[in-house]
C-alpha cells in the first residue's frame, strides 16, 4: 500500500501541490479503502476501472495501487470539481504516487458517461460510484454502470448507510444479472452502526419491509440495511424485458 495514504489516515489532512494544508473530508475510510484494494488485488482479471467521484484521491490511490503492474492498466476518473473544490489534490496524489495510467474526465457523470457508453460499452472490469448522493443521481450513475460492465466484472457503491443511496442499492439487487459479493468485514466504529448491527440482527430490514411503518422504515432501515460499501458481481447478460419492475 502507498505510504501517501497512511500519511493522510495518520494526519486527517491533505496537502496541495504548493503546500497549503487542508483537512480531510468526504473521503472513503480505511476499511472501505481496505475493502477497495483487496477485492482487485484478488482478480487479476481486472486492469480497466472507473470511479465516478475522487475528491482527495483516497479511493483512487486504493484501486490504482491495486492495479499497479498489470498490463494495460487503465483508471478513468469522473470529478468534475476536481479543480474548483478539491483543488486538484487527488490528481496530486496521484502523480506523486507515480501513477500514470489514470485519466480524468472534468465532467459531471450525467454527460461523461453516455459518451463513453457510445466508445466504449461493457468494457470495464470494475465501477466504483462515490458521486452525487441523491436517489436519482446514484440511480442515474448504477444505469449507465450496468451498461458499461462487463460479465464477470463488479460495481462497488459507496455510503450506502445514506438513506438515498441506500434505496438505489436496494433497487439495484433486483437485477437478475448482479450477485452481490459478500459483504467487507467493516469493525462497528460508532454507536450508530453498533445500533444498526444489533437491529439488523434482531428485525432484519428484509423482514422489517412492510411491517415497519414507511416512514420509519425509510428513515431508520434505509440507513441500516447496508454496510458502508457495496460490491456486485455482473454474473450474467443483463436481459430484463421492458416491462420488469421489482419493488424496493
């Protein structure tokens, strides 16, 4: 692993490439990241990756060190803030990581991916979404994923105990093409997801749709249906009719 990214965990801060000192926020933490880099460094089928969302270049630096040494190994980021919010300190990173098979695309998601859905269609072996956290947004960026992954390749969502992010998720496990890899061993590091642990266990949230009251269920099963981080496995076509629906 980068001592880039022990230093950034160690410290909570991040650096620019002229120096000024900035604290660490809206970054993917260590076990997530840990999680990250495992399930690619455990297939080595896996060279092309996305990532929609970069910010300080936490998850980049994860999934890249993963891929580093493989032949034609290829990271494409969407991060149209990059510059104007995150002061391009994620691309820092990267460059002083000595990664240079990345390429980065300042575009919001909903206009860089159909371009690259119409170059280059289910080519990508892994998907990583950690962009815009509404229901629709995230929905928008798992439909374009779905088109852009190949069979045999994954789609790993982040923050998934948002109430938003949570619903999409659970929309997308319908998908008769996905299974869902098994869940990362994520230690409860808050009295909020000891809570969610127990509750899960209790009255899992499977069980507890329908039976809890829907605004109850969305406010408090949403958030604690999911660990933090979400991977799928494309297992097969994906060859719903026009008509399918599953409810969520």
């Amino acid at each position: 692993m980068s001592p880039i990214i022990d230093e950034i965990y160690a410290t909570n801060t991040v650096r620019d490439s002229r120096g000024n000192e900035y604290p660490l926020s809206a970054e993917v933490d260590a076990a997530s990241g840990d999680f990250l880099y495992r399930l690619i460094s455990s297939d080595r089928s896996v060279t092309k990756t996305l990532e929609i969302g970069c910010a300080y270049g936490l998850s980049s630096l994860h999934i890249c060190e993963a891929l580093r040494g493989r032949l034609e190994a290829c990271h494409v980021i969407i991060d149209p803030k990059q510059m104007s919010v995150w002061h391009d300190i994620g691309v820092f990173h990267l460059e002083k990581a000595q990664i240079d098979f990345f390429k980065l695309i300042y575009e919001p998601s909903e206009l860089a991916l159909p371009d690259l859905l119409r170059s280059e269609p289910e080519s990508f072996d892994l998907i990583f979404i950690d962009g815009w956290h509404t229901f629709d947004h995230t929905m928008l960026d798992l439909f374009y994923a779905n088109r852009l992954i190949r069979v045999g390749g994954y789609i790993i969502i982040d923050d998934c105990t948002w109430r938003a992010v949570s619903a999409a998720v659970s929309y997308y496990l319908n998908y008769p093409a996905y299974e869902q890899v098994r869940e990362p061993a994520i230690k409860a590091s808050s009295l909020r997801m000891q809570i969610a642990k127990i509750s899960r266990t209790l009255l899992p949230p499977h069980v507890a749709y329908g039976i809890v009251p829907t605004a109850l269920y969305n406010r408090f099963y949403r958030r604690i249906r999911y660990p933090s981080i979400i991977a799928f496995k494309k297992v097969r076509e994906d060859v719903r009719n026009w008509a399918w629906f599953q409810g969520f």
